[in-house]
C-alpha cells in the first residue's frame, strides 16, 4: 500500500492553478518554529529552524521502525514546508526588499494522528537521537478560513509579480486581503531550491480575506 500523500489527497490545497481562486482551508496542525531575519543567512536562524522541523517529522514519520508505537499511525509522505511571513513590529504583508525584517513561523504539516504526547516524544527522541536542541519547535493549530491562492512559477523574489495579480482578482471580485498578526502571508515550497533552478521553483502563494 502506498504511503498517504497530502499533496495528492488534498490536491486543491497544495497545486492551485496559476489563475488565483478562493478556497476554504479547515484547521490544519503543523509542527512550527517562529523566528526573525533574513531566510538566505548562512547558518542562520532560518536554516536552524528548517533543521528542527524537518528532523522532528522525520522522527514521526519513521517511528514504526523504530519501535514507538502511535495509535492510528499510517505511513505517509512528509508534506512540503510551508512559511507564514509578516515583518518585524508586527506589520501584516511582506517587504522583499527588507528580508533581514522578515518574521516568520516555518512549519511541516502532521498527520492527524500526533497528538501533544507525540509531539512531545519527537521532540525529545529527537534530541536525544540527533544532540540537537529542539525546544523552539510547537504544535500548531492553523485556522486560516477564507483565503485567495495562486501558484507561483519563478524566483522567489519573483513573487510580488504574481501578488499583484492576486491583488486585482480580489478588486474585480468583492473580496480584499485580511492580514493580520493571526493571519499571515503564507506560502508553501513545491520545489526544493537545492535541485531546482529558480525559473522553475513552485510555490504556493496564499492570503487571507474577507469581503
């Protein structure tokens, strides 16, 4: 049996087209870590966060071999990273220009399965098994509601190309953006940037809104 994708499942989620649509989002639970500065710093905090989420969700993922036993475990395939952005002070949307300003929460989507317990053992299982200090990681219950979304195709720097077109959906439609210190700029990583040229890297872009 194939290991569950939540790319495949919940297709309308994760591959948007390239025209912006309106889409519901239910509450989802992410392993998250929060931080500030620059995501392109070598060795910085960003990359330190990335570390952390991805070494818990890989403990999860992988304890059926190693013997933790979690009611309801099913196999699955980690989920893309995702980001919610705003800068420093609080103020909603994002500056491309300021990236040393960025405040951030990076975040791993998890199984319905991890429950605060499990969440917990990762984190220390983790720890223990890779020295390495995972305190800054939570378990994070994500309620966006109503949002706009759009995939974007190219660099990242890129992407205020493809908010503006965002922006004019929502004007021709009724709605405009709702963002906020609760509801971020969020996006979510198709591609990883180490094997993929920037011309060519997907990311999904998504805004809350409101009428």
């Amino acid at each position: 049996m194939p290991a569950f994708d939540y790319k495949k499942k919940y297709r309308e989620y994760y591959l948007p087209g390239t025209s912006p649509s309106l889409i519901e989002i239910p509450p989802i639970q992410y392993a998250a870590v929060e931080g500030q500065g620059d995501p392109n710093e070598k060795n910085g905090s960003y990359q330190a966060a990335l570390n952390i989420l991805y070494t818990i969700s890989y403990t999860i993922k992988m304890s059926d071999k190693g013997g933790r036993s979690i009611e309801g475990y099913f196999p699955y395939v980690v989920p893309p990273l995702e980001g919610l952005w705003q800068m420093a002070g609080g103020s909603p949307g994002v500056d491309y220009s300021n990236k040393a300003g960025f405040q951030w929460i990076s975040m791993i989507r998890l199984p319905e399965f991890v429950t605060p317990e499990i969440f917990r053992w990762a984190q220390q299982e983790a720890a223990r098994k890779k020295k390495l200090d995972t305190a800054a990681a939570s378990l994070l219950l994500l309620k966006e509601g109503l949002c706009v979304q759009c995939m974007h195709i190219g660099s990242y720097d890129e992407e205020p190309a493809t908010l503006e077109k965002i922006e004019r959906f929502l004007q021709q439609n009724g709605y405009q953006t709702d963002l906020s210190s609760s509801r971020r700029h969020h996006e979510i990583y198709l591609s990883d940037p180490r094997r993929t040229a920037p011309e060519k890297r997907k990311t999904v872009l998504r805004l809350p809104v409101k009428r």
